[in-house]
C-alpha cells in the first residue's frame, strides 16, 4: 500500500495534502500514515497465523509514543535496546510481557528496570552479561528469562555499518561458543533458559541468509535438547528491507512459509523483530528549498532539512527518492540537483544528481523516511528538531511537537562567577 500519492496535481498522505501540513506544522516535518503503519503490521503478522508466535516492533527504527501506541493496539510486543526505549514502550501502553531486550551493554539498573517490569525475555549478548544478570537477579530474589544471541556467522549482504552476523561485529557470541554458555546459564540459580535469539542485520533483501541463519538456530536447538535444555521460543530477528529505490525484498508471506516450513512441526514459539520494514514507508520527510545555487560544477537546491533531520543519506550513504510535493506541468527546464541541507558539513546532502523542475519555496518530499529518521535526529548546529505528524485518513495529529531553540539548551548551565 503506498499512502503518499498524487491527487489533483498535489502528493498526500492518503486524503491530506502535503502542502496543507507544511502550512500548518511548518518544515521540516515527518508525516507518517496510519493505515500503511496499520497494514504493514497486520501483513507481516499474517503469514504466522496458526503459528505460536510474537511480533515485537523495533523500537529504535522509530520510538514515537504514537506509533508505539499503535502497535500495542495492535497486538504487537517490543524489541528494546535500552532503559529509555523500556520507559518509552511502557508509557505507550505496551505490554511488558510482549518486551525483547536486546543490546551488548545492559546496564545493572537497566537490568533490574526490566526485571521489576516484568518482561519477556532478556536477549543475553555475552558470558560476562549473564553473569551480571545473574547477579542482579539474585540480588532483587527474581528469576531473569533468557535467550542467548547466536552469532550464526552469515553474511545478511547488507551495508557492514548495518550488518550484525558476522564474526567481526560486536554482537552476540561465538556460534562455536553458544552450547558452552548454555551450560553454564542451566546451573545458575536466577537465570531461566527460555529461547535462542539471532538478528543478523537490517535492510536484508534477499531470502537465503534469513534460511540459513535459522538452519544454524535449529541446530543448536537440537543440539541442547539433547543437553537437556528445553527452548521454548526461537527469536530469529528482523531486517527484512523495505524498497528504497529498486530493491526487491522478500515479500513477508514469503517469508513466513519458508520460515514456518524450517520449524516444521517444533513446538517452539517463533519471535520477530521487524522495524523497518513495518515503518519505513509509512513516513516521509516534508522539506522546503530555501535556496537555488548554481554553479559552475553543480546546481545545488539547499532546503530547510539537513542530516541532523535524517542522517542516513551522510552515515550510509543511502538512498531516498525525492518528490516534489507539486510537481510543474512543465518537466523541461528540470536540472540536476544536489539536495543539501544548511548545516556546515559537506556530508550535509539529503540526495544526489535529482532530476526536477525546482523553484525557492518548493516543497519536498524525502521518502521512505519513517524509519531511523527521527530516531537518528540530532540538533547538530544548534538546530531544533523537526515537528512530527499522523496522517489517519482525512485528519492530521501533531504527535510530537517541534522544538524551540530554548528547549536546546534548557539542561544546561553557566560556570557560576564568571
């Protein structure tokens, strides 16, 4: 479903004009659409129907409180990575019982945090972290739930910013290591063994590294069942990817039956970690160009957005199409821009060589930008972070208001006496 479409010469989401936002909200601004939000959930949710399972949203793709709120309506659970984003899903109305805490480096008050909520399950990402947790359980009289993150060594064939699987990146353990460390949780007195997790990295669009991580988790579940460790729940990750420009990720009722025809008749609970790929194109970033600045070597369109409003373009490089808002009937004099923002980077670019037919106070749309957009927002330069707004049909809900620039530095204080 792609809620942002043309109608009467003018980009929506789905029944509100994007020009009418801007007007209202200002710029820039992220919109996101409740029904793609909704359907996505729903679609990936489909394929396991009949299949013991759990959807848990990760919360660090995109922490609104509001779309949150949505998913917990829903039916969803939350992958977590730190205190703040446990606090978040709570205060959304999440259920703490549908929470996954992933993440290399769980503090102890982290730690207990989430034993006094109550949660799922602990995904454990170390030796040394589950002593620790142990430790902690022990101390507060509570038994900690836990999977340990297999590191299955396969290659996602992702960006190595964003791959996760690997020998070489920092998370999880050692495949060749996990039997090991399972032993040694099966005699801890506060920890209880309920699953094994693997998450081998984000924007994944092909099928066959998804399979193969899962065949390696099978393994090793076999494996400890012959240990005498029963596994209640695999958690095979998210980082299924969306359609950027023209990739072709797997379609998730795909994905599904393959997966549910690998488990086959294990009476093990399946849990996934989607992000992105339930949020991505639900959200759009509304821009306005400031400026047109030709040059001898390029036309430069600097707009009110920068990589502090949407960082992946400078971190990773990545692509996002850029629409105008209302495009000219008159294509011809289109030329290619550079899309720049106004902070003083030369990494500062929303998107490379774009095709369109500009003028000063044009409106733009980056799209695909619902996940890890405002998450990765900074105010770099000083600069007040962008409004952000629900689209539901024919109504708009300012759902996180924009900064001001007192709100920048309202924590902060001067040296007394100077």
């Amino acid at each position: 479903m792609n809620s942002f479409k043309l109608k009467n010469t003018i980009l929506h989401a789905e029944n509100v004009a994007l020009n009418q936002i801007a007007s209202e909200f200002g710029t820039p601004c992220y919109v996101y659409s409740k029904a793609a939000l909704t359907l996505a959930f729903e679609r990936f949710s489909a394929g396991f129907i009949g299949t013991n399972h759990l959807v848990c949203f990760a919360v660090k793709a995109n922490p609104s409180l509001a779309i949150l709120n949505l998913f917990a309506s829903l039916g969803a659970g939350f992958d977590i990575v730190s205190g703040g984003e446990l606090a978040r899903v709570l205060a959304a109305g999440g259920d703490p019982q549908k929470i996954v805490f992933s993440g290399v480096g769980k503090t102890e008050a982290e730690m207990q945090a989430a034993l006094n909520a109550g949660i799922f399950c602990f995904n454990v990402e170390s030796a040394s972290e589950l002593t620790r947790l142990n430790k902690v359980a022990a101390a507060m009289g509570k038994i900690a739930p836990v999977s340990l993150r297999v590191n299955p060594n396969v290659d996602a064939k992702t960006h190595p910013y964003i791959s996760t699987g690997l020998k070489n990146n920092k998370f999880g353990v050692a495949y060749e290591d996990a039997l090991n460390i399972y032993l040694q949780a099966a005699v801890m007195t506060n920890i209880a063994i309920h699953g094994v997790d693997c998450h081998i990295g984000s924007q994944i669009t092909e099928l066959s590294p998804f399979l193969d991580a899962f065949d390696r988790v099978l393994s090793l579940v076999d494996a400890l069942e012959q240990q005498g460790i029963s596994i209640q729940h695999i958690d095979a990750g998210g980082g299924i990817g969306i359609c950027y420009s023209d990739e072709t990720p797997p379609e998730f009722n795909v994905y599904a039956s393959a997966m549910r025809a690998k488990l086959g008749d294990r009476n093990i609970k399946l849990v996934f970690e989607p992000g992105r790929a339930l949020v991505g194109n639900a959200g759009v970033l509304l821009t306005k160009v400031e400026y047109l600045k030709p040059t001898e070597a390029k036309n430069f369109a600097i707009v009110d957005a920068a990589m502090n409003d949407l960082m992946r373009p400078a971190l990773y490089d990545a692509y996002h199409d850029i629409k105008a808002v209302q495009p000219r009937d008159d294509e011809s004099h289109a030329l290619i821009y550079e899309i720049v923002g106004p902070v003083c980077e030369s990494g500062d670019f929303l998107g490379h060589d774009r095709t369109l037919a500009l003028k000063e106070g044009d409106l733009l749309a980056i799209m695909s930008a619902g996940a890890y957009g405002m998450s990765m927002a900074s105010n770099y330069n000083t600069r007040p972070r962008a409004a952000e707004v629900m689209v539901d049909d024919d109504q708009c809900h300012l759902i996180r208001r924009r900064e001001l620039i007192a709100d920048l530095f309202a924590l902060e204080n001067t040296l007394p006496n100077v």
